[in-house]
C-alpha cells in the first residue's frame, strides 16, 4: 500500500545548525500517529518543514511526498491548495494564532472560498455546519464575534472548524491541548477523535504528552534531537518501549494510580543542537550506552513486523527492561 | 462608549490648559519682556508706563489668572511689538506652513510605509539593508544639516533650485524635500518594524497553513495589524502640521508659523508665543483624539473595551 | 501525628475586576471560605483549574496578600503585620517557588550571588559562611560551583529552577509554598525536579504547600491533596485514596481527564461548558452547571464541605446527601 504521506531522510537547518536530522515517517490514510518528544526534538518543524512553513532563511533537504507527489520545492500555487486543502494544521495556542483584527466568519469563509468553490450563502451556510460540528453554540450570532470574545477552548473548537473547512486528508495537531485546563483538554481530544472517525481523516497528533498521544493514536513515532529513535504501535510502545531514551520518558511519569515510586528521571540535558557529536545523540545521558554508541548515530531498523527502533544496544535494553519487570 | 470619549476629551483639555500654563511660566521667568521689546537703554519711566500698559506691574499670579481668563473668552491678547491680535498675525502665516507640511506629509507616506513593508517582507536582503541604512541615515541627520547639505548640492552647486524666499512653487521644493525626507526615514523604521513584528505572529502562520496566498496573506492579515501600530506615528505627524518646520522655515526663510514662533521667542513676544503654542496643542490634541478612534476602528478588541463602557 | 505547622481558617479574598476599560466594577470571589491544615514535614497538593483560586491561596498562606475574611497561622502564631521584625522573621522560614524560573532571576546577575541574596538581607552568618552555605545549597541542589558561576541565561530550565529552590532554602525554611514549579518543564527534566524535591523534603523535614493543575506530579509528592474549584474546596483527603476514589463529581472529572498511556478513552467523563469564570460564579453548587449528576438543589444551595468518613471532606450534596439518607 502506497502511504498517503511519507517522508524520507527529511533534515532541517537553521544558520548551519541542524535541528531535524534525517525523520523517516510514513503515515497511512485514516490513521491516527502520534509525535512524542520533549522541546528541541523537532516534531513539530517535521510537519512545517514539510508544509513549508518554516522561515525562509530554514534549510529543508530530503523529501515528502503526499500521495508520492514530492512537496519540496513544489511550487506556491501548488503547496497552497495542499495547505488547508489535503493537509490542515492546528496549532498550540489557539489564542494567538487566529487574526484578532478579523471576525471568525471571515477567517472560516477564507479557508472555505479556497478549497471548496462556495460563494456567497453558501460559504455562510457552511461556516455554521462547521461551527454546530466543533459544538460552538450559537453559531449564527458567534460568526460576526473575534477571537477575543472566546475561550480558549472555544477558540481551538475554530481553529479545528477551520481545519476541516478543506475536507482534508490528514489533520496535523500540534499541541493542540497543550495551553488548555484538564478538563478542556478532555473535551478537545474527543473532539479530535470523533471529527477524525466521521470523515475518514488521518491524523498527526505532536504532543509532549505521553498519555494523551498514548489514548488518542494507533501508533507512536518517539522523537529525540531531530531524529526518530523508536516508532511501534501505542499500546506495545508503553507496554514495551525498547529505546532506553522512550524506557525513560515512560519511567519519568508518574503514575495515578497503583504503588508510589520514585520516579526514574533521565540524568543530564537534551544537547545543544550547535554542539551534536557524531554518535548517538542520547549516548550521554543513556545507562547502556557502550563505546560504538558514540561513533555513529544508529538508524531506525525493524525489531517487528510493525516496529523500528535506532538503537545498537535494543538487545541489552529489552533485556534490561525484562529484568527489572521479573523482580 | 461616551464615557471613554469624555475620557479623552477632558484628558485633551487638561494638556491644553498645561501647554498654556507652561508656555507663560518659562516666557515669563526668563527675561523682562520690557527690557526685550524697549532695549536696555530705554528710559526708566518708558518702561513703567510699557509694564502698566501690559499689565506687567501685577502679581504674577494675577497676570495668570487673567491671562487665563481672557483665553477662555478666546481673547488671545495683542502682540506686544506691533500691536495686531496676536491669532490675526499666527492665522495668515498658516496657510504658508501647510503649503510644505501638506505635501511633504503625502511624500513622507507615499515613500515611508511602502519602503518599510517592503524592507519587512524582503528582511536580509540587499534593498531591506538599503532601506534600513537609509532610513538611519535620514533618522539621524538633524533636518538643519539636512537642509543645509540639500541647498550645497541644488541651489550652490547646481543651481537648480532658490536656496530661499517664497516666491514660486519652486522655493517650495526643497524645503518639502527636507521634511519628507526625514519623516518618511522615521515611518519606514516604524513600518518595518510594525511589519515584522506581526509578520512573526502565530496567526500569519496558520493563515499559511489554510492555503492563502502569501500576497493575500500579507495584504488581509498582516497589513491590517502592523496598521495598528503605525496609526500612532502618522497621527503625531498630522499634529506636527501646523507647527513642525521651525527648522526648515527658518533655513529657507519661508515665512511660516515657524519662522513667526522663533522670531516671537527671540523678542519675548508673548502673546503671539503662547498663541502658536495653543494651536500646536490644539493640533496635537486633535490628532490623538483621530488616533483614539481610530485604533477603535481597526482593533475589534478595543472597540469592545469602548463598547462595554 | 504532629500538630499543622500552617493552619488556615476559612480565607476568603475577592478583587474588584472591571470589565473592559471602564466596565462596571465586579466583584471576583478568588478564594472563598477556605480551611487547610499542614502537618508538620507534609505536604499538602492544591489542584485546579485556572480560576479555582489555587494560586490566590498560596499566596494568602505566604502572607503576599491578606485575606478579606479568616487568618492564617503559622507554627501556633498568627502572621505577623507586613514589614514588622516578626514578620520578616517569619518570612524567613516560609519561601515561595514559582513556575517561570526565569522571571524569578535576576538575568544580570550571576546566580551564585543571587542565593547569597536572602542571607545577605536577613544578615545570617559572616561574608565567609555565606559563601560556603551558597556551595552547599548548589551541592543540595545537585548542581556545582561552577553552576553557581553562571548567569541565569547560560542556564537550562531545570538548572534555573534548581537555583530558585537553592535560593528558597538559603534562610533554612520551615515551610514551602511550590506554585506549578515543574510545568514549564519537559517531562525528563520534570522527574528530576520533584525526585530532588522529595529528597530535599526528607533531609530537611521541610513542609511543603504543593500548588499544581497535573494530577500526577501532585499525587507523587503530597501525603493529602485538597481539589480547588472556583475558589472552594470542592474534595480532599489522602493522595493515594482521593485519585484511586475520587467522590466529588468534578474530581471524578478530572481524574478520568487526564490521559494515561495503556487506556484508552473508553468510559471518560467529558465536561460540557466552558471553564469557570470567577466573574460570573454560579448560584449554589459553582460546578452544578457542568455537572453530569446535578439535581435541582444544587442550583439553589452551597454544599458545604463535610466528612465522609476516614479523612475524606467533600462538598457535594449527592454525596453527603446520600450519607444523610443512609443514616436516617
């Protein structure tokens, strides 16, 4: 099966300095993949990198295909029907990234008159279908209100509406819970999923959120100083992750329930990206970590069927990881 | 929405009443306007008889209360050199100073906020840095020495242009120049920055993000936000109108309202300074009120505020 | 068990918000008729939304802001009048840790000089003993001299916070107040922050006010965890048992909210509505209007926060009225 994206040997620089080191990523359509990571490891330039939306002075190598038509260096006519129209994006602050000089009925029509050939009642007609689908209530009389006048849950509750303005085919979510209360979030995720069921979309959920990446998508991808170190279905990923950097991540939460512990925290930093050695990138703050981890990064190879870990030491880890669950 | 507009009016007239106050203070403490009208040599007894005619002989508090007084009745007092009405003498040298302020204003617009939103748009590049040393330069350069190097080159050097007077529209060309020139430097600064400072804002992105052509999105999201900022700017160039070439009218002897106000202070004619202050406040005072309603106009956030009122 | 070193008796602070610039003032009750006891070496965990008040009262109980009803005491005394001599001797064994770590530092000043600062202002010691408690406060906080060397920006987030907590420690505080200390945190960085916490609680028998909107990080360091919604305590009692048995429907809510890796979303309690808005708090129950179970008394009369047995307190008439009903 061709991938609906698929993205290969993708890297990023800024001013020289590499933030995205080679991602490999393919996503299948109607799927639901989720991005962890902590700051700095480059999940979300992934997906502006390959919208192209990253500053222009960013230096974009490699190659993203979206139904194998390459995007990279596609022309702006042609990357502007994708945007928006194939692949939507929301984003983490929903308070700043709608326009506060302009009503949401005229940023719901933009999106509506680009991608969809709707004209005049018609655009208004589906600006409130869109509106009553996100559950903003009173979506005749909200149209003509700004940003300002929502919360910040009802404001991201648009800025979905406007993603699916386009029919698109994937949804990228990049934090889109992340500035909001416990119990909002709750409601955005559902959200989220059940607008995903309904129009077959798949969907790309950044998050540095292990638990809600874990409920909301079929499979994981955990990123680390530009580069992916393990991708595996979600429930294998937390109930086996064999990439010491992901063993840690899921040891660093505390858990809700069950036995208190004290928590497994990684020692040191996330690298400077200016100052990457040529090894693994997480070789020093790794307790397995041997003498070949510093000598060339490892790249990501099957363990499964469904499953890729970039780690020259997985062995040693799922051993290591099966010890201390047998004690 | 009247409340805040009671608001700023009283907050208006109170600046008035400050620039008034602050005009007869500084006029009045620093030097004998006796002494400056009638020279040092002037009979004793002329001068008495100058300071009661004036009034200048009551206390100080006195003089103020009923200078005060008397510019409330709209009654601005008679110049003290030639005896005309003080409005009479600033009114007719008005027209004069819009003939450059007028014009150079279009220029500076004209020049300054397109050559700031394309330096933004274009950051880096060889013209942004074109602009930008440009803009420095004109920002930097004082409009005397600007006005001075103009008069070199056009009318000694090249002897294109009068370097003085005000007898054909040509006279006119390079003062306008001078005060464009530095004013459209100041908004192009203003604008790029503005430009920049928007263009970085999460929602340019996610107008991107949708689909919308980077023209239209910097036409209908980015230009009507980096608007908000500029209004300020272009509102206190509109205050400047009336009074805002001393410098260049008095390098190219226009016979403006600035040529009238540093002539006035030279000889310690008060009524016509405090006159020409007055309108200056009036015009400062009128231009913030525009600027108010229009932030109002353009930022739905604080039309809600006024709204709310 | 050991007497509360802080007690605190139904506090209550409202401000006067406008809305708009020159909107009609309204008053916003932030903290409304709270009581809390810490014991003493405890730590007690505020949870919350934005809005419910968790940081108005932790600032309360710090004495940054006086209440408008109840008092404070700390260690058997009530708080001492702003400025006075008691009140800064008191200051000095309360400290405050907040989220930004960043904003709390002075970026001009190199950080070892910024943990003298306390010791300096309450004049502890001789210049040469200030120096060496500023090496042992780095060295407590895992951190090295070198560390203490640098400027705040040169530091990552996790360092700066430890420098927040070195400098919060520098007067040999009794008490704690932490607000969101580990929310700016990456996750790594975040374990390493509240293991170093506890380590520092148990060595020093420091007590600890606990303010955070994550669930897990508060059950993983407090002994009792109180739930804030729009400024009430709506639900407290023991960490372990209050997140296995949440009996107030809003804690109910929040617990089944937050996301577990290996479960899926299948039985969450999703709350319709909006968040609270302090300015517009609703008659009776504040949380009847989002409440999957509200019956028509919640909507005219406040429950009251009452035992519901072992050191359980709710405020909830369905589960303190199915109490009463039981017992009758």
């Amino acid at each position: 099966m061709v991938p609906l994206v698929s993205i290969q040997g993708l890297s990023v620089a800024f001013n020289g300095v590499a933030v995205l080191r080679g991602v490999d990523l393919a996503l299948g359509k109607g799927e639901a993949l989720g991005l962890v990571g902590e700051s700095g490891s480059g999940k979300s330039v992934t997906w502006l990198a390959a919208l192209g939306l990253l500053p222009r002075h960013a230096k974009v190598t490699g190659s993203v295909r979206l139904h194998g038509r390459e995007l990279l260096g596609a022309p702006a006519h042609e990357l502007d029907q994708i945007r928006g129209g194939r692949i939507a994006m929301i984003f983490q602050d929903p308070a700043s990234a709608l326009n506060p000089v302009l009503t949401i009925r005229k940023q719901l029509s933009e999106a509506l008159a680009l991608h969809r050939d709707l004209q005049g009642e018609a655009v208004k007609a589906e600006a409130m279908r869109l509106l009553n689908l996100v559950g903003t209530p009173d979506a005749a009389r909200r149209l003509s209100a700004y940003p300002h006048e929502f919360s910040g849950g009802q404001v991201q509750r648009i800025m979905i509406a406007m993603a699916l303005a386009g029919n698109p085919d994937v949804l990228i979510a990049d934090e889109p819970t992340t500035a909001l209360d416990a119990t909002i979030q709750a409601q955005i995720l559902e959200l989220l999923s059940s607008v995903r069921r309904e129009m077959g979309m798949a969907m790309v959920l950044i998050s540095h959120d292990l638990g809600v990446v874990a409920e909301n998508c079929d499979r994981v991808a955990v990123m680390y100083a530009g580069r992916i170190v393990e991708q595996a279905p979600s429930n294998q990923l937390f109930a086996d992750p064999v990439h010491p950097y992901a063993q840690g991540l899921i040891g660093a939460l505390p858990p809700l329930d069950g036995p208190r512990r004290r928590l497994t925290a990684i020692p040191g930093t996330v690298p400077d990206p200016a100052r990457m050695s040529d090894g693994c990138a997480y070789a020093p703050r790794c307790a397995l970590a041997a003498e070949p981890c510093g000598l060339a990064a490892p790249t990501l190879a099957p363990i499964a069927s469904d499953r890729t870990v970039a780690c020259i030491r997985a062995e040693a880890s799922r051993r290591a990881l099966l010890g201390t669950a047998a004690e | 929405m009247g409340r805040y507009f009671a608001m700023r009016i009283g907050r208006a007239a109170l600046t008035i009443v400050l620039v008034v106050t602050f005009a007869f203070v500084v006029l009045r403490l620093s030097g004998d306007p006796a002494l400056m009208i009638l020279g040092p040599e002037a009979p004793p007894e002329v001068l008495a008889a100058f300071r009661k005619a004036w009034g200048l002989d009551d206390p100080i508090w006195f003089q103020y209360l009923d200078y005060f007084s008397a510019i409330a009745k709209g009654e601005l007092g008679r110049s003290m050199r030639d005896g005309r009405p003080a409005m009479d003498l600033v009114l007719e040298r008005v027209p004069a100073t819009l003939a450059l302020t007028l014009p150079a204003f279009v220029f500076k617009v004209a020049l300054g906020i397109p050559a700031g939103i394309y330096a933004a748009l274009h950051r880096g590049s060889a013209i942004d840095r074109a602009v930008m040393m440009t803009a420095v330069a004109g920002f930097t350069v004082p409009s005397f020495v600007l006005a001075l190097l103009l008069v070199l080159i056009f009318a000694v050097q090249l002897g294109w242009l009068p370097s003085g007077g005000q007898d054909s529209w040509r006279h006119a060309i390079l003062p306008i120049a001078t005060l464009s020139l530095g004013g459209a430097a100041v908004l192009a600064r203003f604008t790029r920055s503005a430009m920049l400072e928007v263009l970085g804002q999460p929602y340019i992105r996610t107008a991107s993000s949708k689909g919308v052509p980077w023209r239209k999105v910097v036409t209908s999201h980015a230009l009507p936000n980096a608007a908000i900022p500029t209004v300020t700017i272009l509102g206190f160039m509109v205050g400047t109108l009336i009074a805002g070439a001393v410098v260049v009218e008095s390098v190219f002897a226009w016979p403006g309202v600035g040529r009238l106000l540093v002539v006035a202070v030279a000889n310690r004619d008060l009524a016509v300074v405090q006159c020409i202050l007055l309108l200056v406040a009036l015009a400062m005072v009128t231009s913030n009120l525009i600027v108010d309603v229009l932030y109002g106009f353009l930022d739905p956030r604080l039309r809600a505020k006024g709204a709310h009122a | 068990m050991s007497a509360p070193l802080v007690e605190v008796s139904s506090i209550s602070r409202s401000y006067s918000m406008r809305s708009g610039m020159f909107g009609r003032a309204a008053a916003v009750h932030a903290v409304d008729g709270v009581s809390l006891g810490i014991r003493k070496g405890e730590t007690l965990g505020l949870v919350g939304e934005s809005g419910s008040g968790k940081s108005t009262t932790g600032r309360i109980v710090l004495g940054l802001e006086p209440p408008d009803l109840g008092d404070v005491r700390f260690d058997g005394q009530p708080m001492a009048a702003v400025g006075t001599k008691a009140w800064r001797a008191q200051r000095a064994r309360m400290q405050m840790i907040f989220q930004d770590p960043l904003g709390a530092l002075d970026r001009r000043l190199p950080v070892a000089t910024q943990i003298r600062e306390p010791l300096d202002i309450h004049g502890l010691g001789t210049p040469a003993e200030r120096e060496d408690r500023v090496g042992e406060l780095l060295r407590a906080v895992e951190l090295t001299p070198a560390h203490g060397a640098r400027y705040p920006g040169a530091l990552s987030g996790g360092q700066r916070q430890r420098i927040v907590l070195a400098r919060a420690l520098a007067t040999k505080p009794d008490f704690l107040v932490c607000d969101e200390p580990v929310s700016a945190l990456d996750v790594s960085i975040q374990a390493q922050v509240v293991n170093l916490l506890a380590d520092l609680q148990a060595q020093l028998g420091l007590t600890l006010l606990f303010i955070s909107h994550d669930l897990r990080v508060v059950r993983q360091i407090s002994n009792v965890v109180a739930v804030m919604y729009l400024g009430r305590i709506v639900e407290i009692g023991s960490a372990d048992d209050l997140f296995a048995h949440p009996e107030h429907p809003y804690t109910r809510a929040l617990v089944s909210a937050s996301p577990a890796p290996g479960r899926r979303s299948a039985g969450r309690i999703v709350l319709t509505g909006d968040p609270p808005n302090p300015a517009a708090r609703p008659q009776g129950c504040a949380f009847h209007p989002r409440c999957p179970r509200a019956i028509a008394r919640c909507a005219s009369e406040v429950p009251t926060l009452s035992s519901v047995g072992g050191d359980r307190q709710v405020a909830c008439h369905l589960v303190t009225g199915a109490e009463t009903r039981d017992a009758a």
